[in-house]
C-alpha cells in the first residue's frame, strides 16, 4: 500500500516553494502558484503535491531544500531535532524542544548572514535581555517571555506572525 503525503510534507513543500519564489502573492492578496504546479508536473506528472506518495514528497523536499539552499534562503541544519536532547528535562530549565523552537525563531527574525553570526546574536540578545550568556541555561520562567519577544520581532519582520499550537 502507498502512504499518501503527510500534513508535515505538505507545509514544508508549501513554505520552500514560497522561500524560492515559486508561490507568490500579488498585491491584492491573490496566490499565483502557476510556476509551481508547472515544476510538480514536469517533475513527477501531477498539478498537486497532494497527490505525491510519502516518498516522492520527500524527494521534493530534498529538491526544493537543495535549490532553496543554493539560493540562499533557506539553511540546512544537520540532526537539528535531537539537538540539546543531551542536557535532558531539568528541573526549573527550558527543556530541549523549547530551546531548539527559540533557535529557530531566532533564525528567522535576526539579520545575520549566516548561522554563526545568528547564534552570537542569540547569545549577544539572551545576555542583554534575560543575563544569561547560553541558551542552555535559560529558566523555565523567561521561555513564554523569549518566545513572546520573538513572535512580535517575527511581526514586525516581514509581517511573519508565528501560530504556535500548544
């Protein structure tokens, strides 16, 4: 049986093609993905990623991230998900999953050029707003703070407004 596309897929197929240019909107709010679903189909024969199985999804993302990499709007990041799973849930710290979506929030609102100088920001920002000079020591108390900050920076960059689900 062949596993149809994922939800996660989907968006992460969505916001590449929107990163490259391939999905635009013009002025009045209107999408224009023409330019898009002309590459699904000269890739893989359909007009909707809707209908690519669970494997062809992800050799799109492979595609789209390699293209999107090579312009410059999107960085690769190795093994992101288990980063800071070494330290564990500590009492009274930000657990691992917190202090990977702060990152990540912190990616995309900050200016620098490449991941280096964004995470000297991040620690440059932590220290002057929270006084720690580690995102590996922030306190369970300042995460919604941070995280709030970072949505009103993602705002005001942009437009971008975060919808986190909780």
């Amino acid at each position: 049986m062949i596993r149809m596309i994922t939800n996660w897929q989907k968006q992460r197929i969505h916001h590449l093609a929107q990163r490259i240019g391939l999905i635009t909107k013009d002025d009045d709010g209107r999408i224009n993905d023409i330019v898009y679903r002309d590459l699904l189909q000269r890739w893989y024969g359909v007009k909707s990623c809707l209908k690519l199985s669970e494997a062809l999804a992800e050799n799109c993302i492979k595609r789209l991230t390699y293209i999107a990499s090579k312009m410059g709007v999107w960085e690769i990041y190795e093994s992101n998900k288990t980063k800071y799973n070494d330290l564990g849930h500590r009492p009274g710290y930000a657990s691992p999953a917190q202090l990977r979506m702060i990152e990540a929030m912190w990616i995309d609102v900050s200016y620098q050029k490449n991941i280096q100088e964004k995470q000297t920001a991040l620690r440059k920002f932590l220290l002057s707003h929270y006084r720690i000079n580690d995102l590996r020591w922030l306190d369970i108390r300042d995460v919604s703070k941070i995280i709030n900050t970072l949505k009103e920076m993602g705002k005001k960059r942009k437009g971008k407004s975060y919808d986190m689900k909780k």
